[in-house]
C-alpha cells in the first residue's frame, strides 16, 4: 500500500487545481474532488476538513445538489406526465416521482393526476434509485414526514450549505427554532420547511438562513445567529410577536 499524505491542514482553503492529499486513500465519492493516479484533487472553492487518516471537502460555493439514495429531499413539481411526476430538485438531474407511490396504487387509464399534485407544488420524498446514469427516482413511502407539503412555507439556500444550517450536534437548526418559534424541517438537497407563528418568525427566519449562507465559515457562528436573531426581533423572541399569518 502506498503512504498516505495530506497536504493540507485541516479548515484549509482550496481551489479548484489544489492537490489535497497523496495516497490510497479509500473514499467516497465526491463532486468536490477528483483522483488522478494518486493525487486527489479539489474541484471547487471549499474548505478541507481533515479526519483522522481522512478528509472531507465542504464546497464553499456551489448551487446544486448531488442524490444519494436515501436522502430526503424537497422537490417541485414542474412537469406533469401519464403516471407520474417531473420535479427539480436542485440537482443536474430532473427527478421523477411515479404516481403509484403517493397514490398506494396503479394510475387507472386516462385518470387525471392533476388533482393530487400540480405543477408548482412540493412534495417530500426519498430518492429511492439514482446511480448517475439515469435519472432519480423518487418515492413518498416508508416515512409519516413523506408527501405532498400542504401548509407551510418552503425555503431555498445552497446544498452546500445543509451541514451548516443544521449545525454540529442540530445545534444550529435548535437555535433556530426556539430563537423563532417556526418548526423546521431540512432536507438534504437545500430546502427547508418551515411553519412559523408569524411572518415575522417567517422574515426572522429567512435572515437567519441568509446570514448563515454568507458566514458559514465562520466560527462561533450559533452563537452570533442568536444574538442577530434577538437584536433583529427587537430584543425579544420572535415567538412573541403579535403578528399572525395563515391562522
């Protein structure tokens, strides 16, 4: 087996070009890097995160979203076929959703599946099939949280950006919620649902993601989440304010 060597140190910044690490190094796959004969090389603007006699690439820019089966994801509906569903999902891929899975039976012939989803709405799924030659399959069984979103707002930020937003140990997406009251759900293709009491939570909310989006470098960042989150919200939680929506 050949030495392994990590070139950089850990929380390192690299560009596209920079070789990170020498050796057999056994991984998963990434978009973030690329292995040429022995050499692993960056693909993106990201920070290393070195583990052990391991690394990882965390992308610091970057707008789309990788599959994996199991994720959880959000998707759109943008296109409505026979027996099934097209949806984005933020991935260079479109991803298609068979009818059958969120209807528990077979399409009957010429029925309109329009009138359970329509282009424009969410729906929670699990990519259930996707092996990077053919389009992601989608599925809404096997989970309670799995189906068409009906209440809610649904917010976009950066794929890249899902770790953070979550934070170490949910500290972060913890923060978030008791800061604003709103109950959050993320998924793994950099989108959250979220039902605040307010649209003032909802406003509190969407600037706090922002933030995190722009400085998520940054350490001490949980911290400093809270303290503009209060400071926006007028010294007091949001899930105080008076101001109500969908109620």
């Amino acid at each position: 087996m050949s030495q392994q060597k990590i070139l950089v140190e850990s929380r390192s910044i690299v560009v596209p070009g920079d070789v990170i690490a020498e050796g057999d190094f056994r991984l998963s796959w990434s978009p973030y890097f690329l292995k040429v004969g022995e050499k692993f090389i960056s693909t993106v603007v990201g920070m290393v995160n070195v583990k052990e006699n391991s690394f990882e690439v965390i992308p610091l820019e970057g707008s789309f979203y990788y599959p994996k089966v199991g994720d959880i994801v959000i998707a759109l509906v943008k296109d409505i076929e026979p027996y099934g569903w097209t949806t984005d999902i933020k991935a260079p891929y479109s991803a298609y959703l068979p009818a059958s899975s969120l209807l528990g039976r077979p399409v009957n012939s010429g029925e309109e599946i329009r009138k359970f989803m329509d282009v424009g709405d969410y729906v929670i799924a699990k990519v259930e099939e996707f092996d990077r030659t053919t389009d992601p399959i989608l599925s809404v069984k096997g989970g309670k949280e799995l189906g068409r979103i009906n209440s809610g707002i649904v917010i976009d930020f950066m794929p890249n950006k899902v770790a953070r937003i979550i934070g170490k140990g949910r500290n972060m997406i913890d923060t978030l919620s008791s800061e604003t009251g709103c109950n959050i759900f993320v998924t793994q293709n950099g989108r959250l649902l979220a039902k605040c009491p307010s649209k003032v939570s909802e406003e509190l909310l969407i600037f706090a993601i922002r933030t995190i989006e722009a400085e998520s470098h940054i350490k001490g960042l949980t911290d400093k989440i809270k303290q503009l989150i209060r400071e926006k919200a007028g010294g007091m939680s949001a899930s105080n304010a008076e101001t109500k929506v969908n109620s």
